[in-house]
C-alpha cells in the first residue's frame, strides 16, 4: 500500500484589499504613472468578493476548518468577510498590517507592525490571532524569537500527528540526505 502524505494546517490568505495602490499583479507592468491599474485592481477585488466567500463555502461542504492568516489593513477593509470566517470556526492568524517588507525593519518596528496587524483582526472579529505569517515568508532576523515554537506551532503540529496516527497507510519517515 503505497503511503499517504498529509500537509496540515489548510491555510487561506487573506491579503487582498490591503494591498498598496498600483501592487504587484500578474499583469505586465506596463501602466504610465498617475493612471489606476484597474485589471489589477479588480484581480484583488475578486479576492474578498468572490473567492473567499466561495472557499468558505466549500470548506463547510467538506467538514474542514483552516487558518486564515490577515492582513490588517485588509481585516480593516473588510471586517465582515473577517468576522465570517471566524464565525464559521476557522483560526484567525496574523499576516501583519500591511503587505510592507518586513526584513528590514527595526525589532521596535517591526514589533509594532505585528501587534497592529493582530490587534486589526482581533477589533473584527473578537478572536485573538493563533499564529503568524510573514509577507511572502520573508520575516525579520527578530520574528523568529518572538514566533519559534510558539503553542500554537506545537498545538499544531501535535493535532497533526494524533490525525495522522490514527490512518493506515500513514507513515512516518526521515527525509532522505
């Protein structure tokens, strides 16, 4: 029987609506200053309007709960959707406040940057962030220390092995050198 591999936590970015004006897109790049990018605009619109909404459904279809790290500025701009998908009983999780780098920030900064963005979910939607995701991963040398082994990545990782314990077929292994 060949073996089955898990990937827990399911998340779902929530990003879109906090991004700056005329963000990066996968669009061409090809609007003259001073004009609105409006297919990217309503790229990101399409976001909180129609795929979160549509997830949502379908992970209620399926039975599976997810965590949803939020932008703060996008939580800000869309309360409602935020509050929705903790209503539907998936974790919020911090995504920051805003898509701004976070690598280069000062520890006091970038301290700042995180607390505002859990607080933004926390004033929508009355749940206190169970985790934190970094801008396209790309943390500051501090995150770490204030995110390693947090209880909520032990949390994770032990409700995790108690599902996957309780599977034939799955197998625990080292990845090979």
């Amino acid at each position: 029987m060949a073996a089955a591999w898990w990937y827990l936590p399911i998340e779902m970015q929530f990003e879109a609506g906090g991004q700056p004006e005329n963000a990066e897109s996968p669009f061409p790049q090809n609007m003259q200053q001073g004009y609105k990018d409006l297919p990217a605009e309503t790229w990101y619109q399409y976001g909180y309007k129609e795929g979160i909404p549509r997830m949502l459904d379908n992970w209620d279809k399926h039975g599976i709960k997810v965590s949803s790290h939020m932008v703060g500025a996008a939580v800000a701009k869309n309360p409602a959707l935020a509050k929705e998908i903790v209503q539907r009983g998936h974790e919020a999780a911090a995504h920051g406040m805003s898509w701004s780098r976070q690598f280069d920030m000062s520890y006091e900064v970038e301290k700042k940057f995180i607390r505002d963005g859990v607080e933004a979910v926390k004033q929508a939607t009355g749940a206190t962030t169970v985790g934190y995701n970094a801008n396209w991963l790309r943390r500051g040398e501090n995150t770490h220390d204030r995110i390693g082994g947090s209880p909520q990545m032990v949390k994770m990782t032990g409700e995790l092995l108690r599902y996957m314990q309780k599977h034939k077929g799955v197998v625990f292994k080292k990845k090979k050198k």
